[in-house]
C-alpha cells in the first residue's frame, strides 16, 4: 500500500480552525482525504459537491442507485479509518473534508473545476467553507486550459533506443552443443521481446499525444470555422437573426459541442461575446422559457441531469415536464436551493452551459 503523502498545511490549518483537533483524528480525516481524491471519478464529484454546499438535492442520490453505490464508499474511505463516517452526526465535517477532496482534485480532474463551478451557477449558490472554493475552481479551470493548449516538445515525441546487451557465455562457445545454445538462444529472445516491447511502450505513448494534439487542433478549428460563419446549425439562421434571449443556451450548446477535451479554451466568455451573446441581465426564467419544446428533449437527453452540477439542464427539463411557463419555476428552485428570481449576464448563463455540457458529455 501506497504511502499516505504528508498532510499540507492548508488542510491542517482548515481542520485546526473548524473542529480545534490536530491530532489522530485529523491524521485520519487526511488520509481519508487522499484515499477519496485518488478513487474519485464524476460520481465522486457530484456526491463531493453536495456535500462542500450542503445543498437540498441529498448526497446520497436518493433513488439514483449508482449515486447512493458511490455514496457509501465515499463514506467508507472518507473516514481515513475502519469505520464509515455518519452522515447525520458528522454533516459540517463531511462539508468540509468533501470541499478539501475537491481542492486536491482540482489539478488533475477538470470535472471536479467544473462542476463546483456550475454549482456556484454564478454565484448565487452561498457556502460557507474554510477556503474560497469558488475562486480555486477559477484558477484551477485557467491552469488546466493554459496546460491542455502546451504542445509536446520535440524531445517528448523522440523514442529512444532501448539498451539491448547479449553475449553469448564461455561455455556456450566451449561446447558448440545443442542444449547451452538453446539457452543462449532463448536468452536472446527474452532481451529482444524487451528491448521491443520497451519500444512499443513509447510508441504507444507518442501516439496518444499526438491523437490529443490532432482533438485539440480540431477543436479550435471547429470553434473558430463556428464563430467566423456566425451560423446556427439549430436554427439555421445567421447569429444576427436570433432572438437575444434564445442566444445563451444555444450558443452555449453549439460551442460545447465542438469541445472534445476539458475544460475547452481559456477564451470562451470572449468568443461567445463575439458571437453576439450580449452582457446584458437576464433570468433563469425568460432564458428557459425561450428554449423550444423540441430542443429540450434532446439537450436534456441524460440521465446525469442534476439540480446542483446541471442547474439549466435541469430547469430545462422541469419546463419540459411540467408542461409550463411559469408552474416549473417554484420547483427548481425548491430542488436546486437557487433563488427563483436568479438572474446573470447573458454570457455567464452561456458559460454556465457550455460547462454543464462538458460535465455531462466531455469530462477530463
């Protein structure tokens, strides 16, 4: 078993403050910590973001059997000992420790930048936490952005011959018979099943590089051909003939859908504002209620949809359900724990779902 890496001073100083214990129980509150961090994939990360805002929506999935599977071994391996943490009796604790998860997953999971972000749905999601979680995810989302757009450099895409010594033995050369030189023979094998299998290795690593270079370049060309044609595919008309209120969410969509690798290009806010997405405000309700019925069915076409990680997907799909206008309104906001009048600029309701679909579709 992997060593337990030693326990940062930020954790240390957060559980310090929080619980006024720096002993074995914070020493198996960060192992737990570590042990989560290195299990977690988006599952993890849903139930993570619960918890870290304590919101309405329960960490353990309710009905939703793969969630409340996830739920229990976060419990399991939060704890840091043999015994699974309670929610119940230790709620602040595991807001906490969720929040301090996150954090450590920030610089290698996008999914986990993304989706505290997407539950911060612009700031209107409060939390009350030891560290600016928020303003973690923001610097972690550029870091992870600057990083993808980093081209391997030539010493990186070099394979280098692999080191092969053969010699044949004394004895082999003294007998000149068949069984040393079968030996022999089969020592050889070995050394070059080796050498080219060491060789396959780095060729199998290059390979992959340069397939996410080609995504990559890809993306970018797609998204620039995009905004140079300034034309819809869902509506068919120029980005100039389209309703202002219609524009966040299917700009959002139709950029998203060009990404193949998160979190996508540092510049999103600036390119869907080029695109004509203006600055004005404007609230969840008239945004919503200006999707088509039809297109609905197929944007909200998952079953990942979640009040907390997915706030417009999910308000999307009350409309859809309830068959209304205005009746859908009071139970998102009853669901997601966002107030019912929440407004953003254009562009961050763009942004906002641009990066629900990344969390439902693209991941890291």
């Amino acid at each position: 078993m992997a060593k337990t890496p030693d326990m940062t001073a930020e954790f240390a100083q957060w559980y310090v403050d929080a619980f006024m214990d720096d002993g074995e129980v914070r020493a198996h509150r960060w192992k737990g910590v570590v042990d989560t961090a290195e299990a977690a994939d988006y599952l993890m990360v849903e139930i993570l973001v619960r918890y870290a805002f304590a919101t309405k929506a329960p960490a353990d999935g309710g009905k939703n059997e793969e969630l409340s599977k996830t739920h229990r071994a976060l419990l399991a391996s939060m704890s840091g000992n043999e015994s699974p943490m309670n929610p119940s009796e230790s709620r602040r604790e595991l807001q906490i420790l969720s929040a301090a998860v996150l954090v450590r997953l920030f610089s290698r999971l996008p999914d986990a930048a993304i989706a505290v972000l997407n539950a911060s749905c612009g700031g209107k999601r409060k939390v009350d936490l030891p560290m600016d979680l928020v303003g973690l995810a923001k610097k972690a989302m550029m870091a992870l952005s600057q990083k993808k757009q980093l081209r391997p450099s030539d010493k990186e895409l070099e394979i280098v011959s692999p080191a092969f010594e053969f010699e044949v033995s004394p004895e082999a050369m003294a007998s000149m018979t068949p069984g040393p030189w079968k030996a022999e023979l089969d020592s050889l094998y070995e050394a070059t099943q080796e050498a080219i299998g060491d060789i396959v290795v780095q060729q199998n690593r290059i390979t992959t590089q340069l397939i996410r270079q080609v995504s990559l370049g890809e993306e970018e060309l797609q998204m620039l051909w995009w905004l140079i044609g300034g034309h819809s595919w869902t509506l068919d008309a120029p980005f100039t003939d389209i309703p202002d209120l219609v524009k966040p969410l299917v700009f959002g969509k139709e950029l998203a859908s060009l990404a193949q690798i998160a979190p996508g290009p540092v510049s999103i806010a600036a390119i869907l504002a080029r695109a004509g997405v203006a600055g004005n405000t404007v609230s969840v309700l008239d945004v919503v209620n200006g999707a088509d019925m039809q297109w609905i069915t197929k944007v909200t076409a998952s079953s990942r949809l979640s009040p907390v990680t997915t706030p417009l997907h999910f308000a999307l799909e009350m409309r859809y359900d309830i068959e209304s206008d205005d009746a859908w309104l009071p139970v998102w906001a009853s669901k997601s724990g966002l107030p019912s009048d929440t407004s953003m600029s254009s562009v961050q309701i763009a942004e906002l779902f641009y990066r629900e679909h990344l969390f439902l579709f693209v991941g890291h």
